[in-house]
C-alpha cells in the first residue's frame, strides 16, 4: 500500500504466479498469441493494400481496423510478456499513462470503426445505386479521419479523468493498466471518470442500435433478393462484421460496468482478455473465412492455390 499519493513513480501489474517455471509458460502463451494476431492482421493489410481489386470502402474500412487492432494488442501484450520474462512486475507511472491513453484511443476507434462499416453495408446493399457517390474515396477518407480525430478525444479525456485523482496504492490485478482496476486504487472515488466511462457506455450502447437497425434493414433487403448467390454474398460480409461488434461490444462493457474485485481474480482476467486479445485474434480468420474476395487475395499473396488455403 502506498500511504501518500506522492510516491507512486510506478504499478505493480499482476504476476501470474511466483513460480518461474509458470511465468515461462505465461510468457510463451502471450508470445503465440501476439504472433498470431501480428500475422493474421498484418496478411488482412497487406492482401488488401497489394490487390487493387480489393481498393474499395469496405475492405478500406476492414485494412484500418486491422491496424487497430495491431495497435491494441502492441500497447498491453509486449509488456505483460517482457515482465513475466524478466521476473518483474513493474511499468512506470508514465508508461501507465501510456497504455491508458493508447489503449483507449485504439478501443475507442475499433467501436466507431465498426460503425461506418455497418454504414458502409447499408448503402451496397440498402441504395447500390448511390453507393460509388455517397461512399467515394474522398469521404472514407474523411470518415477514417474522423474516427481517429474522435478515438484520441475520447482518450484523452479518459485519460485526464483517471490520472486526476490521487492513488492509494500501485498494485493493479490486472496484465496491463486497465482504467477499472485503476479506479479501485484511487484515494477517493474518482466521479470524473466514472462519469466519462457512463458517457463512453451510452456512445457504444447508441452505436451497437445503430448496428442493429441497420442490419434489420440490410437483412429485410437481402431476404427480398432473386438470387441465392446474392443472398449468400450478402450475408458472408453482414455476418461477421456483426458477431465481431456483439463480441467486443458485450464482453467490454461487461469489464466495465461490473464492479472489479480488489484481488486478483481469473473472472476479471478471463474478461479482459475476451475483449482485448480474443477479438483481435479472431477479426481475420472471421472476415476471411467467408469472404471469398480475401480468401483470392491472401493466396495471391501467399502464392498458394485458393483451394489450399
């Protein structure tokens, strides 16, 4: 425990066990992990950067939330492992700030990412006649743009709001800085944060009724179609991009709205990594198990046969 705000220079994040042999094992799990997301989201951007047939809105979007959620991952996954490696607990209070600020900046843009991209299908296939118009390169561009410009507000904000209110101790039950972890340590309640987190809760709650609308709407047209193969091409794009959002969206604000224990507790862990490892490891092998564009694109670049994929 830290008796005056003061002399907290650094966190202790969690230790899995003091036994080395089982911080080994810690470390060689995240390193596998974080390699198959690294490859997995790095193939999804490069297929989609390399294939000019693929420059289009959707997979614009999808090439984007693949850097993001490399970003995620890179902010909390390499920390955890260096510490279970080197047999330490430590990050420093700036690099706290740090992951706090990245973290969120990167969650908080994964959120209205998968937004547009809803918004993106409703228009291919709600008003395919103004798609070229409404949907140009131009205004994803913008779009994109705004997403980043919001993600880092929203950041910022909760990163003031976190860091604002003295610490009583510097122990967090958690494998990174996670802000409600930090909340239980702070010397008072900490009702900035509390209140920015309500706010951030009601913004995803308004997007995933977005979503959901949209795709009611999408599937309402879709059912309607003549052809079976535009049926089953519709839906192996609506499909996945709404069980990534459902994932993350309820797995996250589960992590956040329920009350963090003061130990370490696996409940809180296996939570955490719900929706900051599964859904980013999970992302291309969703998006491109049914998307027979990808599937062409990630064998080009491999110099496989599709069929071997």
């Amino acid at each position: 425990m830290i008796a005056n705000e003061s002399c907290v220079s650094e966190f202790l994040l969690l230790e899995f066990s003091a036994v080395r042999e089982l911080q080994i094992l810690h470390f060689s799990l995240f390193l596998v992990l974080y390699m198959v997301i690294v490859f997995g989201n790095l193939l999804i951007i490069s297929a989609i950067a390399f294939d000019h047939r693929l420059h289009t809105p959707m997979y614009f979007f999808l090439m984007n939330l693949a850097i993001q959620d490399l970003g995620a991952v890179s902010v909390t996954i390499p920390k955890s492992m260096a510490n279970s490696l080197m047999n330490i607990r430590h990050i420093s209070y700036a690099g706290c700030i740090s992951q706090v600020l990245l973290f969120f900046f990167f969650v908080s843009s994964d959120v209205a990412l998968l937004t547009l991209m809803a918004y993106d299908r409703y228009v291919a296939i709600c008003n395919p006649l103004q798609y070229e118009m409404v949907m140009n390169r131009a205004v994803c561009k913008q779009m994109v743009a705004g997403v980043w410009v919001a993600g880092i507000l929203n950041a910022v904000m909760h990163t003031s709001a976190t860091f604002a209110t003295p610490f009583c101790s510097n122990i967090v039950n958690q494998f990174f800085c996670e802000i409600p972890q930090l909340l239980t340590l702070a010397c008072s309640n900490n009702l900035m944060e509390i209140g920015a987190l309500v706010v951030s809760i009601i913004l995803v709650s308004g997007c995933f009724v977005f979503i959901v609308v949209t795709y009611v709407h999408i599937f309402t047209v879709v059912v309607k179609l003549p052809s079976i193969q535009g049926r089953k091409k519709a839906f192996s794009t609506c499909i996945p991009h709404l069980v990534v959002f459902s994932l993350f969206c309820f797995t996250g604000c589960f992590a956040y709205l329920r009350p963090p224990s003061k130990i370490p507790s696996n409940g809180d862990f296996a939570i955490t990594v719900m929706y900051t490892i599964v859904p980013p490891m999970f992302n291309p092998i969703i998006y491109s198990m049914r998307n027979k564009e990808i599937k062409n694109a990630v064998s080009k670049l491999l110099g496989v046969k599709h069929s071997s994929i």
